[in-house]
C-alpha cells in the first residue's frame, strides 16, 4: 500500500496507524493526524489505513 | 503575581526555545532568566527522533510548557495542532497563533476567535496571540478565554511597543484580566516597557535567542522585568509638559 507520511510518498506493509509507526520506528512522544484529522493514541490501533492516505506524526519541536 | 488559569508563575518571563545556537545555550539561556514557561511547538518527527531529545531537554528545564500553534492559517489547522499537541506535551494550555498575514504575522482576530471557543469548549486553556483591539479582547473573553495576549510588534522585529496607547487602553479595560505582551520584544528596555504599564508577564523569543550573548540578554531582560514589575508597583508619576523644579525655591541664597 502506497500512502503520504510527513509529505513523503512511500510503500509500507502495515494496514493500521499503530503498525505504520512501528514499522517507521517511531517511539517516544509524537502525535498522529490522518487525512488532516487528529487521531489520538489510544485509536491508533483502530485506525486503518488506506492507500494514497495522508500520514502527519509530529514530535516536540523549539517554537517561540 | 497574577495567576494563568489558576497557576501562580514565579517569575513573569515567558521564553520561547526557538532560534538559540545550541541547545547547551537554550539551556544556559533559561536558567539566567528564570523563565517560568516554556514555549514549544510541534513539527513533522524524522527518523532521527530529534523531537525526542528536544521534549528530554524541555522536561529537563523544570518549568511550565505553552504549546503554541504557529503557521497555522484556519481554524481547523489550528485546532487540529492544538489537540495533537495536547497529546504531545501533557498540558490543556495552548498559545492560539492564527495568522492572518505573511509578512507582518497579524493574527487573523476572526478566525482567533472561532478557535478559541472551539477549544474553550474541548477543555483547553487558551493563550490568544491577539492584537491590540479593544472589541477583539472583549470577544476572546466572551469565547471562555482568561488571558490576553496582544503583541507589542510582528513576532521576530524587535520593534518593542508599537501602540502604547492602545496597550494601556486594554490594561484599563481589562483590570482583572492577566495580560501578556507576546511579540516584538527586542530590547530589555521593551519588556520592562511593557510591565511598567501594569501587564502581567512578557513573552518573547527571538531577542534573547538572537542576541550575540543569548545568556547574558536572558539576564538582562530578567533584571528589566522585574525592574519594570517595580516601577509599576511603586505608582510611577504622571509625564508633564512643562519643567517643575525638583529642588527647593525656599531657602535659596540671593546672590545676584
């Protein structure tokens, strides 16, 4: 399944949100938007993907 | 010291963690303004997980974290980002950034609004980036806001207080409304600016991070802070006009 994670186009092997990052090594503190919409941690396991989905997962970053 | 939705802050700095050369001057940065906040953001994580080390060094500084939403256009954006980085840092505060032109960074104040009685009523804790308009403070109220925000001058110029009137006219009609100065800060001289007419706390980033001794401008807007914090306290006098002698006529020697 090909699907858009953080703007880059690529082929994954994983069919939920939870699997994805695993699958992208994802660990630590980061929070997860799929087709623009925010999916909080605890659906991430019910969240099936689908391709040409839009994948968003943010991680704390310096602002002002 | 004013409270922010119930927290009593220490110190009345809020530093943003934007910009510094190295994370090792960020930190030196914070402990020599004794910032009592934080500001932090939210950004597409890499596969070096530099987000990781970041929220490690946040943690670290041991003080409290304001999320913001910058470079978000629209509501959704902004509410999206807000509840992501609910999630992400633990805190119902969030810094409301809606803006609404590229060049100056003006907060776009109707859709501000929209946002913030949009996450008011999803329980967060809002800190609006707001101008300097009377109405658009009275309307952020109204959508369950309990701090403003307005700027001194565009986020990153270093211009201090654009409008002193209209801060002084919102610190009058807003009495018992904790008001932050966000933006525009460049000078210690501005903060303390802003806290000699009576705002509660000043927010700020680029002027320390940007500083050629990022420490030592932290230090120094410390010291002008609470200098200003102390001139307000002390009922400074009125500016005139016209000279009035400061030392006494009676008594003076006739010698001419």
């Amino acid at each position: 399944m090909k699907i858009v994670l953080n703007g880059d186009s690529r082929e994954v092997q994983a069919t939920t949100l939870a699997d994805l990052l695993k699958e992208c090594g994802y660990s630590g503190r980061v929070a997860t938007a799929v087709n623009e919409n925010f999916v909080s941690a605890p659906l991430r396991t019910s969240t099936t993907l689908n391709d040409g989905d839009r994948v968003e997962v943010l991680a704390p970053m310096q602002g002002g | 010291m004013r409270t922010f939705y119930g927290t009593e802050l220490p110190n009345p700095l809020m530093l943003g963690t934007a910009q510094y050369p190295s994370p090792a001057i960020l930190e030196q940065a914070f402990r020599e303004s004794s910032a009592a906040v934080a500001t932090v953001s939210l950004r597409r994580e890499g596969a070096g997980g530099a987000g990781q080390t970041f929220w490690q060094m946040i943690t670290d500084l041991d003080v409290h974290i304001l999320p913001n939403t910058a470079g978000c256009h629209t509501v959704k954006e902004a509410v999206t980002t807000a509840h992501m980085a609910r999630e992400v840092f633990g805190t119902d505060w969030i810094k409301l950034e809606l803006i609404g032109h590229t060049d100056s960074l003006q907060p776009d104040v109707f859709q501000l609004v929209e946002a913030a009685r949009i996450l008011t009523d999803d329980g967060f804790q809002v800190f609006p980036y707001t101008t300097d308009d009377l109405i658009v403070g009275e309307r952020l109220l109204e959508a369950g806001c309990e701090v403003l925000m307005p700027w001194g001058a565009p986020i990153g110029s270093g211009r201090g207080l654009n409008n002193e009137y209209a801060l002084r006219a919102m610190r009058s009609e807003f009495p018992d409304t904790p008001l932050v100065v966000d933006a525009g800060i460049g000078l210690p001289s501005h903060a303390a600016h802003a806290m000699e007419l009576g705002y509660d706390a000043v927010l700020l980033n680029t002027a320390v991070a940007r500083a050629g001794e990022p420490a030592t401008m932290a230090r120094a807007m410390k010291l002008a802070i609470e200098a200003g914090q102390l001139a307000h306290q002390a009922d400074p006098i009125e500016a005139r006009d016209m000279a009035e002698a400061s030392t006494p006529v009676i008594g003076k020697a006739f010698l001419t």
